[in-house]
C-alpha cells in the first residue's frame, strides 16, 4: 500500500532524532507501492476475485494475466460500457486499505547527538494507507487506468503520515489490438508501471518492496538517523520499480505448446528524476523486457524465461536561472548515463509452487558522482537479485505462503577514495508472509495478512557497523 516516511518534531533534540529513527525503522513501508486489486472487475462479471488471482487479490492467475494483457476484456458484447443491458449507475471504482498492527525495531540506527548509538523499538495500531482504483474498458480495444493515493496525516501507522503526498500513481490509456493483431501490437501512454520481472502493485507481501528496484548507490538502503563518514550523494533517483511516465508498446503471442511470447518496448522522460540539485531533465530513457513462456503463462502453469533492462541519462546540473534549486521542473541538463540489464525466470510445479528468480546488473557513470565532489569518483557498479517461492497449497487453498531474499553486492562504489569499503551498501533482505483468504466473493475480498521482514544493511551505521531492521506486521487487507 502506499506510504512514505516523514520526520515528527518534538521539542527535545534527543527525542525529535530517537523519533526520526522510528520513522526510518519503516522504511521498508515507505518504499511499498501500492497493490493493486480491483473487486470492480468482480462484480461487472459476477465471479469471485479468485478466477484471476491467486487465490484472491493481488497477485494475477495465468488467466488474470491474459485478461490484463488483453485489455481487460473478455472479447464480447456484454462487457462494453454502452451495452444496454449494463446499468448506468456502474461505477468501475475500488477501495482498498490495510489495518492491523505494526511491531519494527532497528539496530545500530544512528547518532543519537551526544556521541552514543541508538537502537530502537516502536509499535501502534493504524492502517497503510489508501488506494482508490479504476481499470476497464472505455469502448473496444481502449483500455485505462487510474489509481488515486490521496494524502492521510495518521496513515503508515502514526509513523509515516502522507498528508503531502496526494497523487495519481497511475493514469494512463492503451490502444489494444492495433490493426487487427491479435494482441501483438499495444500501444500505451501515460504514467504506468513498468513490465517487471515481479509486478510491485501487486505483490502480496505489504511491508517489504523488492530491494534491486530501489536501491541507490551511495545512499544508505536502510536510512537511519545519521549516517556515517562513508555515506556520499547519488543524483540518480532512478527507479525501476516506481511508476514512470513514458509510452509503452508492448504485445503478446501465442506459441506452440501452450506457451506466450511478450515484449515491453518503453520511451521514458527523465523529468521524474529529481536527485540533489537537480529538476529533471528534457532526455528520454529506455526499458525493455521480453518473455517466452512454455506450456503456460508461467505463474502457475508452466514456465517462463525474460530478459529486461533500461539505459538512460540522469541530470546533473539545475537550471541556472531557478530561483530555488531543484523547483523548475524538467529543463535542467548535463545528463550522465546508468543501466540497468538482467534476467528473470518463473517456474511452476504442482499448480502450487511458484518460483520466481530475478538478477539485475547496474551501473552509475562516474560523472554522477564526480558532479557532486565525491572523493574519486568512478563508477558505481552493483547486482541485485531475489529469489521468491509462492506456495498455495491444495489442500488449503484459501492459504498463500511466501518467502523472499533479496540480495545487493556491490561490485565498485562511486566514491573510490583508498580503502573505502567495497561492502559498503550490501543488503541482505528476508520475508516471510502467510495470507489467509477467509471471505472471497463477487463483491469484497477481506484477508488475514502476516508478515516479518528481517533486512541488513552493511557498513551504514554511525560506528561504520551493520544496520539491521526487523519489522512485523499483522494486519486485515480488504477491497471493496
């Protein structure tokens, strides 16, 4: 769900840091995207959400995938938005929201002002956030979605309210089925998530996002209240895993054996890239990913191989003319280059098991850091990977299980002043999640979610030594 982290002020220096260090102990929330199911589907077609999910919201079945990638649409009459028999007061809209209890402690969080280390513990009852969600069908072969996060004081369980962070985390519009393709040639255009390796907005875990989508090199993964003499800048904000503005053909094929061929081909502007003493910029950056599934679409059927990747430039220099650095939107320049390329795999067994690998290779210019006086700068090289296994059991099919490791090596940092430490930065991240679908209907999904998180990252405490974070959360999800 959405959340974002904020700092709460309290009158004593000591207590205002200890409290900012709560808040980071949530940072694994804060990078959580939304999840994104939508009960609207269910009631247009009178099934329940598990036709296309498994076994409810949000993750996609085989055929919820299909049905995504077709537009949302089933192929006949009754699903238009100007069939007769379709009521006028049909509103394709859903809520979503999560509410329980949060436990989170963190190791090693920082300085607490007067030279000592602080470790850290906070608990409270509250709720995630908010997702208002509209997908379907405009008239045949138009398809849309728009997904509205408003801003909430008390969301992120008293630690991470959003109430500046209103916003339209996707809005965008698709021309399927161009010219008689039988979806192999889609066009879409807007603000969107990218076609991942493991889709983010629907992942089931809620407190834990998937760590090589939003590392940055240089800037503590887990950040704390300090951080300690090794920490150095990155103008790069660029994230796979957030939700971009571009233009997507994408387009999906039958091939024999039961399997698909897919392809994202996206043209993507850099102005959301918003790093130190930057306001984006005018260039355009790229990402792709390919698939080839074999007798199925390889989630819980069959099996799928992929290869993706992104290259692009991130700016350095702020419009001169800017009366306030970082305020004049995308017009800065002096763009210097990063990529990101990798390969991903979902393999299937049982009609139960998922298995799902993913490694990604990814590279900040030295100019990066070289624009931000970073001691020696050079090249910022890095690997990120997970390995994920969903297991929905037959003989408690309303249970989902998940485990996840995430890892990031880095293989050279940007700052490459004599005896910087390599390790600096790794990340070790493990979740585990259990979901007990106990109301699943054509109307409401609601949902037992338990989830724990223990992440480790090397080298970023005040002392130089590891910070290590453990978060739980138990919880009722619920869409209507």
């Amino acid at each position: 769900m959405h959340c974002r982290v904020n700092r709460v002020s309290l009158t004593m220096m000591w207590n205002s840091g200890v409290l900012a260090v709560l808040i980071a102990v949530t940072v694994l929330t804060a990078w959580s995207s939304p999840a994104w199911a939508i009960p609207a589907f269910a009631r247009k077609y009178d099934l329940p959400c598990s036709v296309c999910h498994v076994p409810g919201f949000p993750k996609l079945n085989d055929f919820g995938n299909i049905f995504r990638d077709h537009g949302y649409q089933l192929g006949n009459e009754q699903e238009l938005p100007t069939f007769a028999g379709l009521t006028k007061g049909y509103w394709p809209v859903s809520f979503r929201t999560t509410v329980g209890y949060q436990l989170a402690n963190m190791k090693n969080a920082g300085d607490d002002g007067a030279g000592n280390n602080v470790n850290v513990a906070t608990g409270s009852f509250g709720f995630t956030g908010l997702d208002v969600l509209s997908f379907g069908i405009l008239a045949r072969d138009i398809s849309y979605a728009i997904v509205y996060t408003p801003g909430l004081a008390s969301a992120g369980f008293y630690a991470a309210p959003t109430n500046n962070d209103s916003d339209l985390e996707s809005a965008w519009v698709k021309l399927d089925n161009l010219f008689h393709s039988d979806y192999l040639l889609n066009v879409k255009v807007g603000k969107y998530e990218l076609d991942l390796p493991v889709s983010e907005k629907r992942l089931p875990t809620l407190n834990t996002s998937i760590v090589m989508y939003h590392y940055i090199a240089g800037t503590p993964y887990l950040a704390g209240l300090t951080d300690n003499v090794f920490a150095f800048g990155n103008p790069n904000s660029f994230a796979i895993g957030e939700n971009q503005p571009g233009l997507e053909v994408f387009g999906i094929k039958n091939t024999p054996g039961g399997g698909y061929f897919r392809y994202s081909l996206n043209a993507l502007s850099n102005s959301n890239i918003t790093g130190p003493n930057t306001g984006g910029g005018r260039g355009v950056n790229f990402y792709g990913h390919v698939t080839q599934s074999f007798g199925g679409y390889g989630v819980v059927t069959g099996q799928r191989v992929g290869v993706f990747g992104t290259y692009g430039n991130a700016p350095t220099v702020d419009n001169p003319g800017c009366p306030v650095s970082g305020t004049c939107g995308p017009i800065s320049g002096a763009g210097q280059p990063f990529y990101r390329v990798g390969l991903d795999a979902s393999l299937t067994a049982l009609n139960q098991f998922n298995l799902i690998l993913a490694g990604m290779r990814a590279m900040d210019s030295k100019n990066l850091f070289t624009s931000l006086a970073v001691p020696n700068a050079q090249d910022a090289v890095w690997y990120g990977g997970l390995a994920e296994l969903d297991y929905n059991p037959s003989q408690l099919p309303a249970w989902l299980f998940i485990y996840r490791y995430d890892v990031i090596r880095n293989d050279g940092q940007g700052n490459g002043t004599p005896g910087f430490p390599k390790a600096y930065n790794d990340v070790n991240s493990h979740t585990l999640m259990a979901r007990y679908y106990f109301h699943i209907s054509d109307r409401t999904d609601t949902t037992l979610h338990l989830e724990y998180n223990y992440a480790q990252d090397r080298g970023v405490g005040t002392d130089g030594g590891d910070r290590i974070a453990h978060t739980v959360l138990i919880a009722l999800d619920f869409a209507l």
